[in-house]
C-alpha cells in the first residue's frame, strides 16, 4: 500500500502524518508535513536508508513522535521492525507476531488445529508438477507467486527475479477455484471485529500471473457467508495476539471457503473503507495503544472500488499533466515510469461493489488511452 492512503487516514484522524516510502508521490507530499523518497525499490526496505529517514522525519515533527505505523514491505524482513521498536513506539503488530503469522510451518498447522479450511501447504517442493503455486514467505501485492513447477524446473531464474526476490523463503501451495475475497478487521488483544468484505482481482502480466489490481466493496456475500467468514477471523486473530488494522484473505467457491493468509497490518483496500466520518487509522490507534475496539456500528463509506494503473509502456509524466479527482498517488512531474511500474490510483463510488468495480475500470481505460504512445505523458480536464 501506499503511505499517501497512511497519510490521508492520520489527517482525518486529526494526526499529522510523516511519510517514508519509495514513491513520495505529488499528493502525499501535499498531505504530509514531510515526505522522504526511499531509494531501491527493487530490494524493498533496508536499515541503512530507513533509519537516517526515520530520525530525519522525527526531527521535523512539531512534537515528539507518536510512533510508526507500517504498511506492506516488512513482512518478509521483520527484523526491521524489531529494529524500528528499539527506537520509537511500533504502532502495530511486533515482529514476532508477524513471524509466526507469515512463518507456513507456523500459521498453516495453527489453522488446522482450529479446523479451520485452508489450502494444502507444504514447506518444500512438492512431486506433482502441476497444481501448486510457489509463494515468498511475506510477499505482498502477488507478484511474488508463480507456479510451482516454473520455480522447480527454473529454480535459478526464480532465485535471480521474476518477483521471487527478497528475504522470505518460497513455500507451495495447493492451486484452487474461487472468488479472492478479503476481510478487513480490526484486533486488539483477544479479541477481534470485522469492518467489512471486498472482493479483488488481479492485473497480471506473462511473469506476474496474480499481480494485485484492485478491490471493491462490499463484496458479494450472503449473510451467512459473512458469518463464517467472520467467524473465522474472530478466531484466528486472537490466537496470534494480533493487534491493529488487518486483513484475511479468502478463496470463496460457493458455500466453500478457504483462508489463504493474514496481512497482519493496513492494506490496500484502506481506501476504499477510509472515510471522514470513520478514520480507519483512529480505530488502529485505539487498537494498538489502548486495547480498545470500537463498540457503536461503524458508517462505511459508499460501495467503492480502487485500482493501480500500471504502465504499458515506459512513459515520462508530463509537466501539464492534470490529473483528475478520481486519481490518487499521483507521479511527480517528469517522473520516469517504466513498464509494469504503477502510474497511479483511479477511485471510484457508486451503487453497488459491482458498479464501482466497472467504474473503476473505464478510468484505468482513460488513463492508459491517454498515456498510449505518448512519451512525454498526456492531459485531462
């Protein structure tokens, strides 16, 4: 996720946000009081650059910090949050929490102790060739699976790139039919609640089959769907202490349902539930320093949907550039993007979770029409 959706959350909170990411795009520096653009994305997050950024950030505060709060690019190097912790408050889920949720050979004989459907999952490559997906162990935003039989045959390309980069270990799981629904929830202690379902989709590209696209909201559920689905998070999450925003991630296929993993920190569907009425990062807050989960019904924005519009070509952002409402983490101008790198965020609201996803859609359509064959970047109004 972003930390212009981090940011846009803390400022309805009444907060004031500070930003460390690798975009530092033109809106987040609008809505930060300070933004530091990390280096080598590539690699993702390393001490050496985060630290320094950090303390920079911490010294242009007005008062003393309250904390950090993370998003994705630490699950597959917790030791970094376990660094952040020894010198600020970790508004989140500590490194060992994350461990044992990202750790298979942990979190996977969990759920089948708690009876709880997921798919089969082993720690090494399994005999079949076909069937199974090869997975990094704390990998976000879906690049990083691949089938399993292209990292058996091909274990030095996969070793080398093709999303299968980073600190975490590949694992394999079971290949199955359904509809990727995820529950966004809130957890503090031993206890968990459920804010509500989106269903996503992916953008995928020949290397990156199940690259993230987007989410909609509300997903398509009967209610007693929603109640297993509930269920399920209202027992897992106390069993890992976790603590703060997350997500779980479900394959749905009719009355089945399987868990596939928890993000255990804010995610990519934060803008689509986010709202003036209901900050999600003051109910994160509250989870994380007071032990507290909101009691009253929560005011959910209006069905909406978010997607990343991903380059088809290299384009260079034009300084005319205009963006519109409905964009969000929008580049700097003359910001170089390359192909498959995220243009932007298009937003939308409407009806119904289906209508938005299909407004959502025809703005990814007007963005890359107007970014088609133009070098120097296009112009809306």
């Amino acid at each position: 996720m972003s930390g212009r959706a981090l940011a846009t959350s803390a400022t309805r909170a009444g907060l004031t946000p500070l930003v460390a990411d690798f975009f530092a795009d033109a809106d987040t520096r609008r809505i930060a009081l300070a933004c530091h653009k990390l280096e080598d994305l590539k690699r993702g997050f390393l001490w050496k650059a985060l630290a320094p950024a950090l303390d920079t950030l911490a010294a242009t505060a007005p008062s003393p910090p309250l904390g950090v709060v993370y998003g994705a690019g630490f699950e597959d190097r917790t030791g970094l949050l376990a660094k952040i912790a020894e010198r600020w408050p970790l508004l989140g889920n500590g490194a060992s929490v994350v461990e044992r949720v990202k750790a298979p050979e942990m979190f996977f004989p969990e759920l089948a102790r708690l009876g709880i459907p997921h798919p089969r999952t082993v720690t090494e490559p399994p005999a079949e060739k076909g069937g199974w997906l090869a997975k990094r162990q704390g990998g976000a935003g879906g690049s990083h699976v691949v089938t399993s039989h292209v990292v058996i045959s091909h274990a030095a390309a996969a070793n080398a790139g093709g999303g299968m980069t980073g600190g975490g270990r590949l694992y394999f799981q079971e290949k199955v039919e359904g509809r990727p629904v995820s529950a966004l929830f809130v957890s503090a202690g031993n206890r968990g609640r459920v804010l509500g379902f989106s269903e996503q989709w992916a953008t995928p590209t020949r290397r990156a089959r199940w690259r993230y696209g987007g989410a909609a909201q509300p997903a398509e559920l009967y209610e007693g769907l929603e109640a297993r689905l509930t269920e399920i998070v209202e027992r897992v999450a106390p069993r890992f202490e976790l603590s703060g925003l997350g997500s779980a991630d479900f394959l749905v296929n009719g009355d089945e349902v399987r868990l596939l993993e928890i993000n255990p920190r804010p995610g990519a569907t934060l803008d689509i539930f986010d709202s003036e009425a209901q900050p999600l990062l003051r109910l994160h807050l509250e989870a994380v320093v007071e032990n507290r989960l909101p009691t009253a019904p929560l005011t959910l924005p209006a069905a909406s949907s978010a997607a990343v519009v991903y380059a088809m070509e290299p384009i260079t952002v034009s300084k005319t550039m205009v963006w519109p409402d409905w964009t969000a983490d929008r580049p700097n101008c003359g910001e170089r993007i390359d192909k498959h790198r995220p243009i932007c965020t298009v937003l939308a609201r409407a009806a119904t979770g289906a209508e938005a996803k299909r407004l959502v859609m025809e703005r990814i359509s007007t963005i890359l029409a107007a970014c088609a064959g133009q070098e120097g970047g296009a112009q809306w109004t």
